[in-house]
C-alpha cells in the first residue's frame, strides 16, 4: 500500500484524494485553505472548460467529468444538478471544440437572443459548490484520508518532513511556485450573488462587448459573473466592477432587476498556458503535477484525478 500526499484542498486535490484512497492508497491532505476559502468556492461551478486550452486531453478529462457528476446529480447530497442552458458566442466562427464531451447540443433559436448573438444549447452538471465541497471534503475523510492545515513554503521542506511514498502537488497556483513554474498566471475572476426570482436556466457569454458576463441559478440564488484579469493578484471585491457585472447580467437577463445582492467574492482561478499533469523529475520519490486548470477545475476534477491516479498506479 502506498502512502501518498497531496498538497491542496481544492475540488482537484479533494477528487485526487478520494480516487487514490479508492485504489486503496493511504491519502494526507496538506492544504493551508480549506477547499470553501479557495477559488474552488467562489466558482459559479457551471460544466464548462473556460480559461483552459482546449486540447484532446483536456476535453477527454471535461467528457470524463460530466459522466461523473451526472451520476452524482442522482444523489441530492452532492448539490450536483443537471441543468438546461446556452453558450451565447458573438462571433462568426466560435470555438465549439467543448460540444465534443457534450452528449447532446443544439442550436439556439433566435427567440431572447441578444442582437446578432448566436447560441448553443445543452444540459450540462451544475455544482451547489457549498453543498458538492462539504459533502466531497466528508467523502474522502470516510475514505480514511487525513487532512492537515499547513501553509507548504517549501517543496523540498515538505520532502524533508513527509514519510510518503508519493507527492502529488496541486495546489492551483501555489503550485507554480512550489515547482518553479514560470508558466502559471493568476486570472482574477470576481462575482456576485443575486437573490433568484425563479430562473432555472444559466447563460455564458464570453463576447460581450462590455465584457464576460454569465447567469447562474442555484436552488438560492443567481451566480453573476464575471471577470477575467489576466495577471492579477488581488482578491478584494471591487465595488465598480461589481456594478459592471450587474450591468452586463441585468441587460442579458431582465428578471434580475431589482433583485438583492446576497453576497459576493473574488478569486484567483490558476491560468497556464496548457494545463500540467505529469511526473515531475529530480526528486527522491515519485512527485506528481496536477495544475492549471483556469476557470475549469470543476468540470475537469474527475478526468484528472483519474489521469493522477493511473499515474500513481495500483496500491
């Protein structure tokens, strides 16, 4: 049986850890956040692969997810939900690579549609991050994981004090420091909660002339959204992007007029230029990459710690 430990506690680290555990390794968790304090609880959590290279790999790894969380959406525990919705594109050739790990899509009608838009339409899984969080944290913690609270400073510290057999580091964008990866970027992504007056279907719409917008109805509120600065370190909540975003929702979505404001974040999703999953060598033990992922850790969570733990190999 090996021992392994994963550095984060993100929806990548906690589904890394609960597929390892489930092939019989004995998991640890070091994460100094806990997986609601990190982007993974900001997100708006829509099955979408946004701010992620869209290679094959990617999309397999996006197709193995949404099967995933489609069983999951048969438990109500999980706050996962299959949910209706459209792709707005304001463009005259779009980039519908994504709609390959889709089982089923189709053009919108031109029925509330903004001017000169475009859509697709599909159901895709919808994650109640709060929910699918604490429910997949008390998973893998049944499962036996252990999870301890530490800020890793220090790859090569970590290596020191851990008695594992293997490192799996993904840790969003701190990984990228802790593997000398000059390659990841912050992408700052802000958003605002409304109260829901009753929607059940989301929208994204990427082309905005005034910028990223989308539309997220939970079971208690509409996720607004969103931004998408490249570069950005700063997790304040911006009152005058806030009122942009509002702008933007409301326009697409009338019925959010009017509608309370019950809380808001920002966060810091972990760009790169293609996302890293790979053994990392120079170390002496077998060291892991699972990062990059953009604004697309939920829809590939399950593909990746699939790939992980295929890497890894059996107990």
């Amino acid at each position: 049986m090996s021992r392994v430990t994963v550095v984060g506690a993100g929806v990548i680290g906690l589904s890394i850890a609960h597929e390892l555990a489930a092939a019989g390794h004995t998991v640890r968790i070091v994460a100094a956040r806990e997986a609601a304090a990190s982007v993974s609880g900001v997100a708006a959590a829509i099955w979408f692969p946004h701010d992620v290279d869209s290679s094959a790999r990617v999309l397999d790894s996006a197709a193995v997810t949404y099967r995933r969380l489609e069983r999951l959406a048969g438990d109500p525990r999980t706050g996962v939900h299959m949910r209706p919705g459209t792709v707005l594109s304001r463009r005259r050739n779009p980039d519908v690579s994504w709609t390959r790990a889709v089982p089923h899509t189709e053009p919108a009608g031109p029925a509330g549609l903004p001017a000169g838009a475009t859509g697709v339409r599909c159901v895709v899984p919808l994650v109640e991050t709060g929910a699918y969080l604490a429910w997949l944290r008390e998973t893998v913690l049944a499962a036996g994981v252990r999870i301890r609270a530490a800020e890793v400073t220090s790859l090569a510290g970590l290596l020191r004090e851990d008695d594992g057999d293997v490192l799996v580091v993904a840790a969003g964008l701190r990984s990228a420091a802790l593997l000398d990866d000059d390659e990841c970027f912050p992408i700052r992504g802000q958003v605002v909660r409304l109260a829901n007056p009753g929607l059940t279907e989301w929208f994204t719409d990427a082309d905005n002339p005034e910028g990223l917008a989308y539309v997220v109805p939970r079971r208690l509120d509409v996720v607004c959204g969103g931004t998408g600065e490249i570069g950005s370190w700063d997790e304040r909540v911006d009152p005058e992007i806030e009122a942009a975003i509002l702008r933007r929702v409301r326009a697409l979505v009338p019925e959010l007029t009017g509608q309370p404001v019950l809380s808001r974040a920002a966060g810091l999703r972990p760009g790169r230029s293609s996302v890293r999953l790979e053994a990392v060598p120079g170390f002496d033990r077998p060291v892991f990459a699972c990062y990059g992922h953009g604004g697309a850790g939920f829809t590939l969570s399950w593909g990746e710690a699939a790939r992980i733990a295929a890497l890894v190999g059996p107990a």
